[in-house]
C-alpha cells in the first residue's frame, strides 16, 4: 500500500502516522519525488480499510498494491477448485447445466419437468421455494413445502437440487433438503447470512449482486471461504445498467477476469440476466466460448402460466435444443458438456 | 396496462389470452392501429408482474399505465406522511438533522459525542452497531453491547437513536433499545426483512438500495407499508454510477421526484454519498435546499482513529458550522432547522 | 403511441389536444379505463418526438408502442444485409476478422504487420491515422500521411483497410483512400458527420457511444441510411458502467438483440471492450458463439513500444493461436472463418 | 507513477524498462515489499499514457500519482478564474443565469421571449441553431439563419447569446454573432473540435460528456486551455445512469469536486438534468446551494409547441418565480443574484 502525502504535511503528522503502522507492525519505505511525499507500507495491507485513511486530512491519495482477498485469491491457490455437488464436479473439464422453473408451483410441476431436463442433459434441477419478488403483492413462494418437493424429486429422479435460502432462520431446511445452497444477488452482501454458510460445508452457489464489482462478489465469497466453507461456487447473472432492451447487461467478461483473480468456478445464468427466453441461447453459448464451468437456466412446461419469470423461460423443447448447441461450442473450447 | 401484439398472433391465441384476464375479473378494451393490435387490462394491474406477460410468445410489448405502488403512493394518500420519532417529528417543516458516528466504538465515545452533537443542533443520534462491512477481517461492530451503549446515551440526553438492523434475529433488541430503525442500502431487498418491520409500528430508516431505481425503493416501503406499518422514512445514500472522483453518486433529482410520488418523508445521507467529509457541507446544504426532510450526518471526535468510514466523518467544528449554515439555506426555501 | 392524461385534464385540453393530432394527420382512439383517460394516436409515430408532450402539464405518460427507427428495422427489412468491403462480404455466413496496430505510427510498422495478419486469416487491415485522445499531450496519429501508408499496403497486400474519421474536412481523403470508414464512440452522434457519411457509398462501420442506448445507436445507423447509404456494419465495443476490473463492459447481449431488431450486421471490438490483451481471446470467442459476424481485433509485432493502447494489443503469434481457435467455434455454430 | 512488477518478471526485462524511463528523461527510485518490486517513475508523468504501460507482460499494475491535467489544475492556479462573457463576470461572487428556448424557432419568438427572462433576471440568452437530434426525422435547427436572430437580439436587449456548435465549419459565424460558444454533451470528445477552439480566445461553455468522468472533461477542457484559449466554464447536464424517473442524473456532487480540482468555473443545466420542467426548480436551488457559478435554464413561451425540449422548459411566470428563489438560496450561501 502506497500513502501519498499532501505538500502541507507537517513532519509532526507524518511522524505520527508512521508511527501508527510500525506499531501495527508494518514495515515502512519512505521514498521522495520531485515534489511529493510518498510512504510505501509493507506487510498484509488487506487487513487495512483503505477508506479510512482518508480521515487524515494531509493524507492526498491512498494507493492499494495487493487484492484484499486472500483465500479465495489465485495466488493463494493457483489450482482450479473443483466443486462436488452431491457427485456432480464443477469447475472441471466438464460444463454442468443446472435448470428447471423459476419457482416450484407444485409437486406434479416438479416431478413432470424434472425428467424433462435431466433428460435433456441437466445434471442439477433449480427450482425457487422462496422467492425474492419486488412486489409484496407478487407470488412469495410455496416455502419448505417447496423444498420438499424438490427433495422428493431429487430421491426419484437422483438428480441434485439447487434453491435459494433468504433467511437463516430457514438454513437447517435447506441443509436437509438441498445439494446446492444458492445466495441470490440481493443477498450477495448479507452479511449475517453469508457467516452463517462459512459455518457448513454445503456448496454455495454465490450471485453477483446486481451491481456489485468483481471484487466485492470474491469478498463476499472470502466472508464464506473465511468461515470455514471452500465450497463456493460463482454465478454472474447479468449486472445494471442503463441499457433497457435487456433485464440487465450479462458481464461476458467477468469470466476470464475471475478465472485470472481467482481459484473458484464460475457459472453464468443467461436467463436473468437477458430476462427475455429469446436471448438464453446465443448467450449460453457465448458464456460456454468464453470460459464458464456451467449454465443455470430457467425451463418451464408452460411460461405463460408460470407464477414467477415466465417471460425468461424456455420450452423443453427449445431446451433440449439448446444443450446440443452448446454441447458443440463446449467441444470447440476442448471442453465437454456430458 | 396495455399489450401490444405480434402481426403473427392468430385468433386463437388472442382469444386465449382475453379469456385469461376476463378469468381474472379484469375489463377489456381492443384498439386496432393500422398495423397493430393493442389490448388494454383495466382493472387493478398493481397485482400482474408485466414481466411475465412476455412468456406469451405471441405478445410484443406490454406498457404499464399505473405505478405497480399503492399504499406509498401520494394518489392514494395526498398529504404528506409525518413520521414522530418519539417525539421528534420527520416530514413537517421543521429540517430534522441526525448525526453521531458511522460505528459505536465505546461507551465513552458515545457519551463524548451525544452531547456535542445535541448541542450542535441535531435531534436524534447515529451510531452504528451491526455493521455490514465489505471485508471479513474489518470491524463488525459491538453488537448488542453497541445497542445498548446508545440505549443509554438516549436515557441521558434525551437523544432518540438510529442504528441499522442486519438480521431479523436482533429484532426483539431493536424494538427495546432503539427509536429508528434503519435498513441498510444492502438490506433494501431483503424482502424476509421487511415483512417482520412491517409488523411492528416502530419508524423505519429505509435506504435506497446501492442500485435500486426510485421504483423499487418505493416497492420496498411498500413491503412494509402493507404490512400495517406506515412509519417510514426514506433515505437516499448515493447510487452507483461510473464515476469514481465520489464514493457514490448522491441522486439530488431523487427528492422532488419522491416528494411527487409519495407522502412519505424523504432524509438524505452526504456521508455515504460522498465518502469524503470535504464534500459533506456542501450536499447538505443541496439537500435541504431541494426539499428534503432530514440529513444524517457522520462526526466523529477523532476521524482518523474510528473504527469505520473515518474518511467522510466530520469533526464536532465543523458539524457545528454545517448545522449553522444548513439553518440558513433552510429558512431561504421556507423551512426551519430547529 | 399511447397518451395517459392526468385526472385533471379538462375537456377544453383534451380537445385541443386531439385536434392537433388530426390535422398533423394522424388517426386517434380514445378509451376509457377505471379511472384513466387514453388516447392512441395511430399512424407513422415516428417522426413524433415523444419527450415533447410531456410539456403539456395535463399529460400522465407517453408510451411508445413503435420504434423510432424505420429503415434500418428489421421489420422493414427482413433478410439480413451482406455488405461488400471491397469485395469482402460482412453479414453472410461467415465471419470476418478485421486486424492491425491501433495507431498507424510508420510504413514500416504497417508494411510488417499487413502480411502477418493475413497470414493469420485477417480479411481487412485496420490502423488509425486521426487518434481521439483523452489527452491532449498524448499521440495524435499521423493524419493523412498514415492513410497513404495504409493505401500502399492495401495495394501491395490485396487487403482492404479501416480507419476512423474524427472530422468531416478529411472526408475527401477518407473516400479516397480507406474501403471501411469508421466512425469512433466519441462521434457516434456526431450528427453533422453522420450527415455527410449518408450522402456516400462507401461502407461504414458505426462504433457504439460509450454510453450510448442499443436504439440511440439504431438512430445513428438510421441517420447514414435516411441520407441513402444502406452500407452500414454495426459496431459494438464495450459499454461504460461502474465495473472497473475492464476498460469497459462489453455487451454481449447486444449481438441477439441487433439480430432481432435491425437487418444490418454487426461486428465485436474485444480489444476496446476489455482494454487487456489477456482476455481478449475469451471475448472473441463469445462474441462468435452469439452470433456475431466479425471481429476487429488489435495486434502489433512489440505492444510495449505501441503508440497508443499497447496494452490490448495481441502479439503476432497469439492473434494466430487466437484465429484458429475462433475458426474452430465458428464452426460449432454453423458459421465459417475462412 | 508507481509500477508494480509481476513475481515473474526478470531481470533483464527490469533493466530494460528501467532503461526505457532513465532514457526519458525520468529518475527512478526503486523499493523491494515482502513479495513485490515497485518502481516509482518520479518526473512531469502526465506525458505517460498509463492504460499502455500494461503491455508489458511482466508489469502486475500501475498506480497514478499526479493527476493528468495541468493548466486546468487548481494545484497550477490556485484562484479561481472569472470568465468575462461580453461584460458578465461568470465564476465570481454573483451567480449568473442564462435562460432561453431549446431551439431558436423564429425571430418573434426570440424577440418575446429575450425581454422576459431579462426582465426577470436572466443575464445571457440561450437558443440553439444547430440542434443534436437523436432522430433523423426531428427538428435540425435554423442553422446559420438561427445565429442571427439570436446576434440581432443581443443588439437590441444588450443580452449576450450562447449557443452550441456542432461543426468546426460553423465557427465562423459563431465568432462573429456569439458571445459564448457551447460545446455540448455529444461532442465533448470531438477533439478536432476542441483544438480550434483553443486557438480562438472567444468565451467557451463545455459541457460535460452523458457518461463522461469528471477527469475526462476536465482533460478536454485541457485541450482548449492547452491551445491558448483559457475561457473555459464548466456545464454538468446530468450523466447517464440506470435511474429512468429523470431523464438524466444530475451529479450535484460534481460543484465541490470541481471546486476542489480545478480553477475554472462551473454552471449547472437543470433542464436537460432533470428533462421536466416540474423538477428543474427544485435542482436550481439545490445547484446553487451546493456552490455552483450559475445556472442554464430552458424557459419558452408555449413549451406545448416548442420545437425541440417542451417537456422541461418552464414557462415565463414559472421562470421569474424561480429567480426569486434561487436569489434568496444565493444569499444564504454568501453570494448574490444580481
């Protein structure tokens, strides 16, 4: 971490502030321009919150060298981590689609698309029990009888479930009945939640908030990491921006940026981010070309009728449609879509 | 709300679709322009997620007439919402100044500061006890311990307090301990949340997301609203933008555009918005100029050593000539700043 | 288009209101809901602008139900248009690499890397003559002189050149000189140069604003074809958001959205989207695997010595490394790269 | 500038760029961390292109010291700079209004409206000739024949003009008929532009680019001073962010940024901010609260038939009751509106 001081800088107040990190134990490296102070402070910066210093008031600019990641950092672990989700790998050579509907509505909807997908080539069956929705006056979900059904499904087609948790009060429901314990992007910065998961070993599909940058998506992840849980796995579900002819802008790039920052695998969820059924499959397959460990898509027997994003859904059909392409682009990129 | 259909839309499906909303208690109305054909719902809309309309794949473009808010929504209630913070009232004409330290930090801290900015001018103390922070190795707060302090504090000085909530678990101390409670930007869709606040009739601080659009803020009042408690507060914190010379970008135009859609009162936060305690005089003076309610202000008796957000803190000097020079603004729009 | 009038309209402005439309010749229909007034003017929208009614003060909301772009609309034309760069084909089934230095800095430099790019399987050389520079002390390009060293090697090479206008007084050269003109983010609403541009033939490669809406950019396109030049390539090159691990965020999705909204082709800047060389292979192939119908693509034989944007260019050998994989998924989605 | 090498780099390739610096005429000072080499670049590096130094493979990141402008640089001038618009001090104690239609439609309307906003304190005319329209099919402008409606009312009212150019072709007719030549928000990067009008020492509003940071626009400001011409006044129209309720965002944090950065002074354009005249009141005062030198206010007769922007210009009645409050925002601030 590199302090750039201000002209006006008393030798009191550096003396002061140099003071202060040798105490803290950092190591000091002072170094003169030709008209600026600079004061080069060496040891594990990322403890630091850089944004404080800012409170000295003679403190021009603060520069950071090192990520304020560690666990989940690459340099930490230059390995890929590959995910185990109940037998299913992630992160390996092989890309692992994860579908199913927006929300589980009922026991005969689940145990009819479950077949329908996995079939198709899915090895994870998604399916909302609660339901973060704008509106109060919006569908909530079915709620742990949600998660039953999924668990039933999962016993009769053995095919691993994915859900969203919203409340730790509901975490020793999730810990029963799901493989695979998804953090949606409104809660990526709940922090008393996001505690409570370092404490298991369950995998954790982690969501990008929707407008969080890389970095605080991989501290999030680190609060997890930190904890105890290595299990984590990324999603990039699209970010905000001021583009409206799509629900939200996918974020190609975050795909060869995380695999450079770090060791965890990345998912990518083409149908919130475009919010539109039509676009899901030029993007899966761009996400699949570009790096990504997997696809999360939303499927539905009938969109018209779902209770919740009906607009995203794909038919079977089109579904199955859509594996066979990507399974081509997957070879393309010497992957495999199995 | 209005749908436009595909040239290719057949009878059938247009038959199909009518019946559903006729189903629904909704009236129709059909308008054919030259080359489309538009449906119009009539009814309360407020209860369909538009979205969804989409997965009709034979529907072009759905276009909404009302707001999808209904209790917060000033046609439903013309005059303005003033909230009484046990006895401190927010919405009126009176300009309502809260302020104290981004975290509690000790006993003696919060004793030390009270008074100061009690005399400086403000109504009610901040002080933040959960803290959401970014990184897992920075401070988290004091916790109840940090409630209580304030709990004490208010006891002494006759200082109402704020402090943000993080969990619904410490909900039951939050009703004892504190007179606002305030959700945080990343909680704003935390909807698990806002359905227990909606349940109690303690005022709440609902700040605007990080990235939420003026709609769904409302939407999220509107969670708590509909649950029977209307006791809230808005507060605008700053958006993300691209700009990075501010922490935030504070959306100035956010107070004449909530003061035209909602009763509610809205409050602003410089601090947060800024990130820098040079900026915070001159946003707070912008604020109250353009019609806001309130402002919760950061100040810190020795910035450079708080535990958190030291660099947008202010010190007691020059709060107090903040809070002189907001007076003056203050009563040149008709206001006053006792 | 749709007009929502506010309960207080009175008679007297609803008439005068309609009456303007009818004898600007437009058909209207008036429907009433539960407690809304609506107008739906009929006929060609277009030329409406719709912001401006909002200056009637007893007028709700305007909602468009057309798009405001007509001759580039897919509706208007429906098979996707194949422009020819002399003799290259762009928008046809297969995809199309545009490669070269960022800056032209000598003859020499141009004169190397020409063949080295073809080798490789570029169809067209790019290189700036006239740079759009942040800063006014930086490389300003070598103007027309570095437009004659691309004619030399178009001549000695047989391949045709791109380079970006920055002002309509080098048109003359331009035309003469370069077979594709492009027209840099900075300029994209440069109206006055969009103007000129209408009234040539040659092709135009139109690079998205920074910040520019996917229908501001369709307006853009719209200006060159209503001056009566069809022969235009769409060009998207990373939009501006908060993110800043890239220089800028490429819009992935805008590849299916163009495809469903316009007829005209569009081609992918990953160097400028991404503005690091290490991801730029990633991008490509996503850009290909969406559906794109080319890419333009920064290499320069010692990046470390570039006049301008070493940083995103591609070293010789990894350009080549990069073609054949992008061959490879061109393939998987039924395109060619020959 | 600060460089951080990569772990990986190798001796020779150290030497080499330290070669490279030391040639340039920079002194070098070199400082070992625990794990990372940083090499400080001491000398006038706002020469260096920072984003191209990262085409060194072996650099990890560079840190920007200084920041990259100078002659707009407050550090270079620390008083503020009063531009002298045909007689009207702007950037002084008084705060300056310009007001005026979006477009100039007609001598009668100018003629009218010119003695009202005088009369009701406006100070300099606005009235565009050439208009940026998004559409093809809008309204272009009067052009040449504009200007001279506009010259001729500044002869008979004694009101200067200000009024936005488009093409470095018209800059003729603008040095002779206008007093303060407007570079709007489209061509804030239209360096071609900015060169000519750094030769010329006529007055110069630059406003700030939709999506342009602060650093960018005050490097095109730097283009103009860099030339010669130092009359340069700053103008935030609003940035474009994800918030749809206001047509733009207003970035009232910008007047103490700007403040603190640079000398030069800076107005604020509440139409185009807000884009309707019911929040531009509201963004006056708080402009002026906040420190702003003035302000650029649409006002037209029958904003129900402008040609270009009706929905946020004020009517004259609005327009003069707003000057009154502003004036009285003015003097709680210490300054006047004369």
């Amino acid at each position: 971490m590199i302090i750039k001081l201000k002209d006006t800088a008393t030798e009191k107040q550096i003396a002061k502030l140099k003071n202060k990190f040798l105490k803290e134990g950092f190591e000091l490296h002072e170094s003169l321009g030709t008209s600026t102070l600079l004061l080069g402070i060496i040891g594990d910066t990322t403890v630091i919150d850089i944004n404080s210093l800012y409170a000295y008031e003679f403190i021009d600019t603060v520069l950071r060298v090192q990520e304020p990641f560690k666990k989940v950092n690459r340099k930490f672990k230059p390995e890929d981590t590959i995910v185990n989700v109940s037998g299913i790998e992630i992160g390996g050579k092989n890309v692992v689609i994860m579908a199913g509907p927006c929300a589980v509505e009922s026991e005969k909807q689940i145990n009819e698309i479950a077949p329908i997908i996995k079939d198709a080539g899915a090895k994870i069956l998604r399916g909302g029990a609660f339901k973060p929705r704008t509106s109060p006056y919006s569908f909530q979900g079915m709620g742990v009888e949600g998660l039953e059904i999924l668990e039933n499904a999962n016993k009769k087609y053995n095919l691993p479930v994915v859900s969203e948790i919203m409340s730790i009060d509901d975490l020793p429901y999730f810990i029963e009945k799901v493989d695979l314990i998804q953090v949606g992007a409104r809660n990526m910065q709940n922090f008393a939640l996001l505690k409570e998961l370092g404490k298991i070993d369950k995998p954790i599909l982690l969501k990008r908030g929707i407008a969080s940058t890389i970095e605080e998506w991989l501290m999030s992840a680190e609060y997890i990491l930190a904890g105890g849980n290595s299990n984590v796995i990324l999603c990039e579900r699209g970010i905000r921006t001021y583009e409206t002819s799509t629900r939200n802008t996918l974020d190609i790039s975050s795909i060869p940026v995380i695999k450079k920052l770090t060791h965890l695998p990345i998912v990518i969820d083409p149908s919130h981010a475009s919010g539109r059924w039509e676009y899901v499959e030029s993007l899966s397959k761009a996400a699949i070309a570009a790096g990504a460990d997997g696809l999360i898509i939303e499927v539905h027997q009938t969109p018209e009728t779902a209770l919740s994003d009906g607009q995203q859904s794909l038919k079977p059909a089109k579904f199955r449609a859509l594996v066979k392409k990507c399974r081509r682009v997957a070879e393309a990129v010497d992957r495999t879509l199995k």
